[in-house]
C-alpha cells in the first residue's frame, strides 16, 4: 500500500500562502498557456495530501487551482491548472533547482515548497498510488493490469503543455498541467483504440482523474523508438530517401483512422458544415493578414482555396481523429514499425472542440506540413525530398484506407492551406528566422489549380 494520504486541512488558508510563490512561478512554466497576460488572482478547486505534510519527510500535495487573467472570453471559466508540490522543511541541494520559494504565513509557514515531479521519492509515490486503484480525497486512481513495484522515476524536459514520468524505462505518465471537465482524448481514444485491437498506440494501463476531468495516463514506455521528426532530420542530413518511411507512416495513420472509425460513433458530413468549416478558415486568414502583412498578396488566392472546399463533403464522413498529427507525434520501433502519440489534440483549443468528429483529412494535412518543415530544416532547401514524402505518405494512406486523400483534394488542400496561415502568424510572433517555411506553402498553396 502507498504512505497514508488524506484531504489537507484548512484549505482557505492554504492559497493565500501559496499565493506569493505561484505568482512567480507559475507563468515561467513551459506548460503555463496564459504567458503574456498578468495573474490576478487564484481560486482553489481541490487540495489533497497525496504524502502528509505534517511527518518528518516531505510531504506531497495536490492542488488543482484556477488561475484568474484578464482577457479570457465573456463566460469563459478560468484556466485550471494540476500541481504537484513538494514540502519540506529543509531541501536538499539535489532538489534545490526545483525550488518553488520559501512559505512566509499560513499552515505551511517557514516550509520550503518546490516541484515534486523532480523527487524521486515523490514521484515513486506517486506510481505507486496508480498501482493501487481506489480513492484518495476527490482523486481517483484507476488501472487495467497489475503494475509491478518500485520503478525508478525520471522526469522528462522535452515537453511544453504537459510533464512526463518515466518509470524504469516501462512505463510513461503523462500529467496534463491545464485540466478541463471531460474525458481528455489522450486517455479516450487510446482506450477506444485498445479495444478495437489496434496496436499501432500504446494502450493506457493506468490513469488518474478528478470528477469529470483526467489528471494524468500511464502507457508502455517505448524505449526503444525513434520519433519521426528526428528521423526525417536524420535522412536529410545523410543525403537519404524517406519514401519508404513515410509511405509506411501513412499506412499507419489509416490503420488508427479506421480502428477509430470502428471504435465510436462516425456520422455524415453535412454541406453546411463544410461551408462554416471555409467561412471559419477565412476569418482565419483575414486576421492573420492584419497581423502578418507578408500574407496580403497571397489574400486572393488562399481565398480561393477556401472557397472550393466550401460546400463539398469529401469522403462524406467525419470522425474522431489525432487532431495534431505531425511527424514528432509518431515513433518508429527498432522492427520498423510506426507508433502514433499524444492524442491531447492541440491543447490551446476547448476540449469539446478537440473531442468533435472532423475529417481525416486534417490529420493528413498536419502529416503534410510536417514533411515540409522537417525539408526546410536542410541547407539549400529540399524541396524535392518533401515533395517525394508527401505524396509516399498519401501513396501509403491510400493503400490501407482503400481511398486516397489527393483524389477529392478540396478539404485536403483547404486544411493545409489554414494550417500554414496558422503557421505564419506563430512564426512570426515567435520564431521570425522560420517564417520563410510556412511561407513557402502559402505561395505554393494559393496559385491557381
């Protein structure tokens, strides 16, 4: 059994004390999405000692606190945020870079308080607590296998919106750090995908959650994998063909296309729906040229795009799908075969938008921008290498589908088209050395058919 753990006491003093340090803290989180925007104040949803923090050793607290900012939508709830954090009344200079700050007032005064996904020992309880299904507080911890004990925690720093665990090289969790109510797709749909009998995912073994909203998912940790971002980098730094990857990424993203569609509920595309699909994609654009002025000579033609997409239904279905497909969300396994990951979707968006049915064909169309990225990367610019990916990707699609995507290519060229608008304002505001990549597609993307 896991060390006791239990409600913390007096919760209305809690925040306040913590207050100080989260205000400094927080928005220099990698995963905090409310950068750019001052934090006005902070509502408590849920405390729970996970550790005590009233014992000789450190103690573990879980919070799930609502950060208030101005600017958020009228009737739009705060943003919410899981913490895990770590109180003891001395730190070791091991834990000292994961440091939070030093507690002034409150129940917790004169503790230091600091990121417990950092302590091994924190973290390992908190494997354990997954190894043991039940109830803790408002948190629920639930598993589909019997995990085995002691696993040696690592924390990960490759990701932005999320943190992740790796446990002895077994297993990964994933903690989603901005929570919403609902089901999150990471879990849903590789559970969906599990019971269909599609192994091209890792399936969940265990998870933990708190009233309608997933707090964290524990899948297979494929050690032995490659993400395809860094493969496709690899081959253009050896002067080497990805066809034959990519024609075998595109089978694989049919394969969990059609597990998906066999798993839950798909349902006809509507004419009209397409016509606000087109009509919301040159909102888009409209707003993204007032922003990037680089993009209003190309106005007419990627209007143009939309346009002919709106109105027409391709294959005439929509679906649950990935929703940010791209060659880092994919690993390749020393036999050759292609895994997909991260089914969160684009973690900016609202869940119920990340959990709605949607044409394939946006996944196809990440898949797409993704060659063309990995091509700019090369020095000269390798426009043939992506040319020759895309379309090894489609063939391989195709071969599994039974359709190939290019044969309607209306919605196809229309998603790309929106994507790469969305590329040129984040380049733009970000990264301005790579703005001449997505703007490459839109000058290849708006010239006439």
């Amino acid at each position: 059994m896991p060390e006791t753990a239990s409600t913390t006491r007096a919760p209305d003093a809690l925040l306040p004390s913590l207050a100080p340090l989260l205000h400094e803290w927080l928005p220099r989180q990698r995963w905090f999405a409310g950068k750019g925007r001052r934090v006005t104040g902070f509502t408590l949803e849920a405390a729970t000692e996970l550790l005590p923090l009233d014992g000789t050793g450190p103690g573990l607290l879980h919070l799930l606190v609502r950060v208030e900012q101005p600017g958020r939508p009228a009737g739009a709830p705060a943003d919410c945020y899981q913490l895990l954090l770590g109180v003891r009344t001395q730190l070791p200079p091991r834990l000292a870079p994961a440091l939070i700050g030093r507690i002034r007032q409150g129940p917790l005064a004169g503790r230091a308080v600091y990121e417990g996904l950092r302590d091994p020992r924190l973290a390992g309880l908190l494997y354990e607590r997954l190894r043991t299904p039940g109830r803790t507080g408002p948190l629920r911890f639930h598993a589909t296998t019997t995990l085995p004990p002691a696993l040696a925690p690592r924390m990960l720093d490759a990701e932005q919106s999320n943190s992740s665990l790796v446990y002895g090289d077994s297993f990964i969790l994933k903690i989603f750090r901005r929570v919403s109510p609902g089901a999150n797709p990471d879990l849903e749909l590789p559970l969906a995908l599990a019971g269909a009998g599609c192994a091209r995912v890792p399936a969940p073994v265990a998870w933990f959650e708190s009233g309608a909203a997933t707090l964290g998912v524990l899948q297979p940790y494929l050690r032995d994998s490659r993400d395809g971002w860094r493969l496709a980098l690899d081959a253009l730094a050896d002067g080497r063909d990805f066809t034959a990857e990519a024609r075998a990424l595109g089978r694989a993203t049919a394969e969990v296309h059609l597990a998906l569609a066999e798993a839950l509920p798909t349902r006809r595309l509507g004419r009209s729906e397409t016509e606000q699909l087109a009509a919301a994609m040159d909102r888009r654009l409209h707003a993204a040229a007032q922003a990037v002025p680089a993009l209003l000579p190309y106005v007419p033609g990627l209007r143009a795009v939309f346009a002919a997409a709106s109105g027409t239904t391709g294959d005439g279905l929509v679906q649950r799908i990935h929703g940010d497909l791209h060659l880092g969300q994919t690993l390749r396994g020393s036999d050759g075969g292609w895994a997909v990951i991260d089914f969160e979707g684009e973690p900016a968006k609202p869940l119920d938008e990340r959990r709605s049915p949607q044409p394939t064909v946006r996944d196809v169309a990440g898949m797409l921008r993704s060659f063309d990225y990995a091509a700019r990367t090369h020095r000269p610019w390798n426009a043939d290498w992506a040319a020759r990916s895309r379309a090894a990707y489609c063939t391989g699609y195709a071969e599994a589908a039974g359709e190939d995507p290019r044969t309607d290519p209306a919605l196809l060229r229309a998603y790309e088209t929106d994507k790469a608008v969305y590329e040129v304002v984040y380049e733009a505001r970000h990264r301005p050395d790579w703005l001449p990549v997505p703007m490459s597609a839109i000058e290849r993307l708006s010239a006439p058919q």
